[in-house]
C-alpha cells in the first residue's frame, strides 16, 4: 500500500468533536432523507422531471408510462432547463427549475447538451454544484441476455462530484498559456469517503477501494486518501484497499470480479465509471444517481442521440433504471423492485430489445412489454 509524507497540523480535540457531529449528521441526512413521515412511502410524493434534450422526452415518457402502469404513488413537475443568459453574460439553470428541486428535493433528469465554448457551462456540472450533490453513484451490474465480452460484472463507482479538475476554475496566464486549477478540500473529501463506507454497509458490500494518483499528486489525492483512511478505521467491517488511476483500469479490464466499491476524486470517477459501463454494454444500460445533503438527481448519463431523436428508436433503460434508483432512496423498494425486474426480464428474454441492444423493437414496443410485466406482477 503506498504510504505519503504528508504535513497535517491536528485540529484541537473540541473542533474534532464538532467535525465528527457534523459529518454524522451530514450521513443522516444524506442516507435517511426518504425515511421522515412526511416522506412515507403511502404519500403522493412529487419528483422534478428534467426531461433533457434530444431523445430525452421519449425516454421520460416511457418512465412515465411504466410508473403509471406500476401504480407509484408520485406525481411529476416536469421543467425545462434550457439555459438562460444571466447579467454576467453567462448561460444557467432558469430559475423555475431551482425552484423545483429546491422544493422537492428528488429529480429525475434526462440527457443535457451543453455548447462547446466560452460561456457555456455544463448544466450537469451547474445542477451537481447548485444543489451540493456531492456524490454521485454509478452501479454497473452485467445483463443477463445481453452479451458482453465480460460475466458477473457488479461494480459501484462513489465519484466525487462538486471539485476537483471539475470545480470550472480556469485562467489564462498569458496568451497560449492557460491553468486550470484541481480543487481538493478535506469537508468534500470526508464526505465522500464516509458516504462510501456507509454505502458499502447499506448495500451489503464487503470492500471499498481509493483510487487515486497520490504519488504525482502528493498534497491533493493525499489530503483525499488521508479522508479515506480515517473513514477506514471507523469502519473495520469493511475491507479496505487503494490503488493508483492507472492500475486499477489495467486491472478491471482484466478481471472486474477484484472490485466492489470504487471511491475517488471527480476527474477520475467520470472516466472510470464511463469505463466499468463499458463492461457491462455501455452507457445506454448504465443508472446513476447524484445525492446530497438535502436532495438528490437520477439521470441517464448517455448522449442525447439527436440522430434518432423523435423516431422511437431510443432505449430508455439507462432513465428506467436510474428512476429504480430513485425509488429506493424514496424508500420505495417495493414498487422498485417490480419495474426492475420487469426490465431485466424484458432483456433476458430479448423479444422486445431495441437497436443497440441487437434487436429492432422501438421504444414504444420496449415500453409496452414493461408495462406489460409489471400489471401482471401487480395481480
């Protein structure tokens, strides 16, 4: 295991004590959000609905549909978050749907396209930071009867998800000379690493792995694996184990079977992720789930596909099962497990699979035999 030289002044025993209350509460809030009576899984609860770009409202509506054939007690508000031109001269998040979500505190978004260029700033970024979704939550499970060079794949990215190379703070120096700036912070990092311990206890998962590049990057990813292994001690039921970037995507092409809970910093979580959803077929087939303090988006992380927008050919299991994420940190396991299932049933059998599953039902056909299963499950 690598071992750092890091310089740490200790804080005093009373700013330890307040830390540690803090980042409990933090903990409660964050994992029993759904869990307050008002929040009862018998309530109407109402999700904010981004339905996205391109073929972000076809996939919405088939999550629509299904819900509705499920009989899940919500209700959606759906927004738009088309960017909107603030005094600065910059794009943002319209306020309506801050609004939204600020109220309801659970989302579900569709893909977002963001302009290449100065003054185009990713909405996903925008929605992660606006809110403090500080973690985002990728599981990458194989599916039976979609094939793919790799079996018995179930991985779960903890990705990092407010700084970092992401944090948007960039200069230029002088002209053809520009520095963007990797922001660490020990708050977001102990953050994360307790989310994903805590994760790992919920789930019954048995190892969380660091990754991380602490030998080039001595002062930022050791201040996030000093974060990592005070979470470790804490935490003696579950093993624990650190390895470089670089390594560990050698090691999970070879055998992603080695691995179980990934956590790491926000750079390196948005390509690995990408990369353990390749094993199982791609981002098409992959959920994801950013959670915070007080709030939390699903989305399907895929592009927008405008090639075949509006011509019901869009495979919405990516937003299903996303949406089935969202279910259970409503505390709504039941109805969760119904639509999962039927999903998975509805890809095993492979009768109604669209294009890039390798079959040529539309969206709508897809759809339907969900909708299908989970009426005759409700029986």
């Amino acid at each position: 295991m690598f071992r750092f030289k890091f310089i740490w002044h200790p804080a005093s025993e009373k700013d330890a004590t307040r830390r540690r209350t803090q980042e409990r509460a933090l903990l409660q809030r964050t994992l029993g959000a759904a869990t307050s009576k008002r929040h009862a899984s018998s309530d109407i609860r109402t999700v904010t609905l981004i339905p996205g770009d391109g073929i972000g409202p076809e996939i919405s509506k088939a999550v629509q549909d299904i819900f509705k054939a499920a009989g899940v007690p919500i209700q959606w508000e759906t927004v738009d978050v088309t960017p909107v031109k603030g005094p600065d001269g910059k794009f943002g998040i319209p306020q309506k749907a801050i609004d939204s979500v600020n109220k309801n505190k659970i989302g579900l978004k569709g893909p977002l396209m963001t302009p290449i260029g100065k003054g185009h700033r990713s909405l996903n970024l925008a929605l992660r930071q606006a809110f403090s979704l500080y973690a985002n939550v990728r599981p990458c499970r194989s599916l039976e009867g979609f094939e793919t060079p790799y079996k018995d794949v179930d991985v779960v990215t903890i990705r990092e998800n407010t700084e970092g190379e992401y944090s948007g703070i960039e200069h230029e120096i002088v002209p053809g000379v520009v520095q963007s700036i990797k922001l660490i912070t020990e708050p977001a990092s102990r953050n994360i690493a307790n989310y994903a311990f805590e994760y790992a206890k919920a789930n019954n998962r048995t190892m969380v792995t660091a990754v991380h590049k602490a030998n080039i990057m001595r002062m930022s990813d050791g201040l996030f694996l000093l974060c990592c292994r005070e979470a470790a001690e804490k935490n003696p039921s579950i093993k624990y184990n650190e390895m470089y970037l670089d390594t560990l995507c050698l090691n999970m092409v070879q055998d992603p079977s080695k691995f179980d809970v990934l956590v790491m910093p926000n750079l390196y979580g948005d390509i690995l992720s990408d990369l353990c959803a390749g094993l199982v077929g791609g981002l098409g087939v992959t959920p994801s789930g950013n959670i915070g303090s007080d709030g939390a988006i699903f989305e399907s992380v895929h592009g927008t596909a405008p090639d075949i927008a509006g011509q019901n050919k869009a495979n919405p299991t990516a937003l299903l099962l996303s949406a089935v994420m969202m279910l259970r940190h409503m505390k709504l396991a039941n109805f969760a497990d119904v639509i999962e299932a039927a999903c998975l049933d509805t890809i095993r059998e492979g009768k109604y699979l669209t294009a890039d599953l390798g079959g040529n039902a539309t969206c709508s056909d897809f759809t339907s035999e969900i909708c299908s299963k989970v009426v005759a499950a409700k029986k």
